[in-house]
C-alpha cells in the first residue's frame, strides 16, 4: 500500500517537473542517458554484449546452432529472440512464466532486426530445406531502470555485430567465421509526459508516462520498426517529430553498439 | 586436434602435480567480487570466479507472493538459482530446470541457517542467482555472490557463507574444479561453510571417493571457504571505502 503511494506521489512529481521542462535527474527532453557497451562480455555465447544505459543493465548473447528450416522459407536461417525479465532485475517482477512485458520487448527487438534485415537470413542456409543456422538472440536483463526495449535493441544488435558463426565447431565448414550483420537497426523511445515528449525514459518516467513510442532506424536512415505501448495518444504530427528526433540519435546509438560510448 | 566431441580425457595433472591451468591441487581460481552493483535490488553482488560470471540480488524483507507461503513467526526465505540462455557451451531452454529447482531449493536452506528470519514474520527475503557465464562450481559462486548480496540488503545473519567445490582429478583430491576438470573427474563435493561455527550447511556430493579421500576433502574446502570468506568480507569493505556519512545532516 505505502509503496503505491509513493508511486502515486513520484507520478506526480515527475508530471510537474515536466510541465515546466524539466526531468527528475535533470536531463533535458532530448538528452539520452549515457551508453556504454561492452562487447564479448560472456566467453561461452557466440557473440554478446553488456549493454548500460544510465543505471538500467542488459546483457544479450548470441548462439547459433545447427537445425531445419522452416517448411515455408527452406531457404532461409532461422532467427529467435527472447527476453527474459528475470525477478533479479526489479522489485516488480516476480517469477513464473514470461509476462506481456518481457513478450513486448522481444517481439519489438525481433520485429526491427527482421525488418532491418540485421542479418540476411538465407545466407544461415547450409543445405536448403534440411540444414540451417538456428540463430538465438538472448537477452537478459540485469538491472530495470527504464527503457528496457532501447536497451535490450543495443545489447541485441550489438552481440549479433561481435558473433562467430562456429562453422568449425559444427563441421560443415573449416573455419569460423564472422556473421555477417549487414544493417544496425536501433530503437529510440519517448514517453508523452504532459505536454512534453522527453527521450530514454527512466523506470519512474515510465510509472508516469501517458503513452510510449518506439522508432526503430537503420543507418541508411529508414524507418524499421514501431511500437506504441502503455495508455496514451500522439498526434501524427508527434510521430512525424519523434521520427525525426530517433534518426538524430541513432547514429550515436549505432557507434555505441559497434562498441564504445556514446 | 582432435575433432568435435572427441572423448579424449586431457591431461588433467601433470607428472609435477599442476592441473589442465596450471594451478596447484589446493589452489583456487581467481576469484573477484563486487558487492552493490546493481541499482533495482535491496543488495547485490557480482562474482566472477574462474571463468563463471555470476549476478545475485536480494529483495526484502517483503510482502511474501505467493501469499499462503507466508509463516507468522518468521520470514521465508526464498531463492531462485537461474541459467542464462547463453551460459553454458549449447544454449540452454530458458527457465528453471529439475537441477536449478534442486540447487535453489538447497541454497534457501542454507541461508536459512544463518539468517535471523525471526527478526521479520510474515515476510519474504528473496534471494535471486543469475548464472551468466558456467565454468562448474556456479552453485557455490551463486551462493557466495547471494551471501554478499544479503550483506550489502542488511539482513542480519550469524555469519556469511563462503562456498567452494573440492574434487577427485586423476585420482588426487583437488580444490575448486573448473569445467575440464568437473567434466572428466571422479567426484565433486560442493560445500558452504559457517566460518564461526566451522559447521557446514549445504553439502552436497557426486562420484567416487574413499572415507580417507572425502577426510581430506573436507578439510581441503574449509581451507578453501577461509580465503574466499576473507575476499567476501573484503568486497564489503569496498563497497563502503569512499562513502562517509553526513553525521547529523538526516
């Protein structure tokens, strides 16, 4: 009960502060926490990064594995990613099976590296219609402190761009080698704050926020992906802004996942 | 070399006595630990010990979901030992298998023995294991990165829990197995010790070992729990070096 008060009396205070542009941490609108990604974080993945977007933690591996494709596209690999909201993240989580949430987040991850065409999937194909590449994106969230889809996207992409397909290992080639990731899709969030849109919402942001967007861009500076989410309305005339605000941030974002800060 | 899944047993100790890493037969891994890294969670811990890479959180004392487990004399105590996807070498399925339900289920029994839960009825502490990176002895890396993570939420307990792995390569009893070593050895004997009392409150045991070899391996890990109890104690201390409190200003 008193935890819920609490959130109804930060809810508001955030609201405040945003109607007179101002944010709980001090960032402006348009300002993205600090990114820093670590790639080859985990040894026994294929490919991985730790991701950290202000105090929010994720960490995704990349596994690839031999298995059939799928009777409707045999020439083509098969790609899967999961997020797992693990209990260890946030006090609001509990344990069982997959909630909508951690559904959300990979289904929205999934759908922009799809539609970047991150990776070409029929080059996964060993022997059409019996053998492909099986590949795993996981994502393991760490620490929740807001925007967990921004920075699951990172950690994602970013292990696809560090991976090894273990051709050797499987034996159906002499040497390993990279995968080829031939687009970086990321995604950039907004929540409607009032009259404000700010960028990168933290967890309390998210608690108070009145509607989500989600704009996922490659580099040639393509619209991917979209993804509204929680209760709330924009405008097209929003979308049409915050297209234009994803794009300003997205190359940053990409140098970040290529490894490095931004 | 020889070619994938080739069953060819390495040379786990040489002729000098020095394993497949070079270490000693009473020799530990390299092992780091940060308490508090993470921001959501009452306390936290991160190890990486060897090649295992493990994250553990505690909540609590809380409301207890579900609500039935609840006991009106003292707090439950429940833990969740988990494997990432990417852990291990072949993906894992996501989720809790058979061996993660057995390991978590003698985890909480072991904090149970040390904790205080009388000091909280009708509350839950909950205690959460992320195995990121497996190298064999995830169990008492988890345990001793959960023991940390209860030190850093301020739960009251009789003493940390240092734990740690002896077992049986090429014949000789071996502190702290890594994966070849696990893989191809001839027993495996995870321990948590109370360092106070110098009682032990998990142990567990697999493989082949004679009353005189399992002896030695008892004392072999108690050896091994004093210098990892020294680290776990130390990474507390780190933890607060920089923070000072402002006296009076609250």
């Amino acid at each position: 009960m008193s935890g819920e008060v609490a959130a109804e009396i930060r809810t508001a205070h955030v609201l405040e502060l945003a109607a007179s542009g101002k944010r709980l941490d001090g960032r402006g609108a348009d300002d993205y926490r600090t990114v820093s990604v670590e790639p080859g974080f985990i040894a026994t993945a294929d490919g991985s990064a730790l991701v950290r977007l202000g105090d929010t933690v994720v960490a995704a591996g990349v596994k690839l594995e031999l298995g059939k494709p799928f009777p409707d596209t045999p020439n083509a690999g098969v790609l899967t990613t999961n997020a797992e909201l693990v209990p260890l993240s946030s006090p609001t989580f509990e344990p069982g099976p997959p909630q909508p949430g951690a559904i959300e987040v990979s289904r929205v991850v999934d759908r922009a590296i799809r539609a970047a065409e991150a990776i070409d999937l029929t080059r996964l194909c060993v022997t059409p219609g019996e053998k492909t590449w099986v590949c795993y994106v996981d994502v393991h969230v760490l620490d929740h402190s807001g925007n967990l889809i921004d920075a699951a996207m990172l950690a994602g992409v970013s292990a696809l761009a560090h991976a090894t397909v273990p051709a050797k290992r499987f034996g159906v080639a002499e040497a390993d080698y990279a995968l080829d990731v031939q687009h970086l899709p990321v995604e950039c969030t907004f929540v409607r704050l009032g009259d404000t849109i700010v960028v990168d919402p933290t967890f309390d942001e998210e608690q108070a926020a009145q509607g989500r967007l989600t704009i996922a861009t490659d580099e040639l500076g393509r619209v991917v992906a979209m993804q509204k989410g929680l209760v709330g309305a924009f405008s097209p005339d929003d979308v049409r802004s915050l297209v234009a605000r994803a794009l300003a941030h997205g190359d940053r974002l990409r140098a970040a996942a290529r490894g490095g800060a931004a | 070399m020889g070619s994938v899944g080739a069953k060819d047993v390495p040379v786990l100790l040489t002729p000098e006595g020095r394993r497949i890493d070079g270490r000693k037969l009473d020799e530990l891994r390299p092992i780091r630990i940060q308490a508090g890294p993470l921001h959501q969670a009452d306390g936290s811990a991160f190890v990486e010990w060897g090649a295992n890479k493990v994250m553990a959180a505690v909540y609590g004392p809380r409301e207890v979901h579900p609500r039935h487990l609840q006991q009106n004399n003292k707090a439950v105590i429940q833990c969740r030992y988990n494997m990432a996807a990417f852990s291990v070498d072949e993906r894992k399925r996501p989720g809790l298998d058979r061996r993660s339900q057995e390991i978590s289920k003698v985890i909480a029994e072991a904090f149970e023995s040390v904790v205080f839960a009388e000091e909280y009825p009708r509350t839950s502490i909950d205690v959460y294991i992320e195995v990121l990176q497996a190298n064999a002895g995830t169990r008492c890396a988890g345990l001793v990165a959960a023991s940390v993570a209860l030190a850093d939420a301020g739960i009251p307990m009789v003493d940390l829990l240092p734990a740690v792995a002896v077992g049986k390569v090429a014949g000789q009893i071996a502190l702290d197995l890594k994966k070849e070593e696990d893989n191809f050895g001839e027993a495996d004997l995870p321990m948590a010790l109370v360092p106070q009392s110098g009682r032990l409150v998990l142990l567990q045991m697999e493989g082949h070992m004679t009353p005189e070899e399992l002896s030695r391996a008892l004392d072999l890990g108690v050896a091994g729990c004093t210098v990892i109890y020294g680290k776990m104690k130390q990474a507390l201390r780190d933890r607060y070096a920089t923070t000072e409190l402002a006296g009076g200003a609250a």
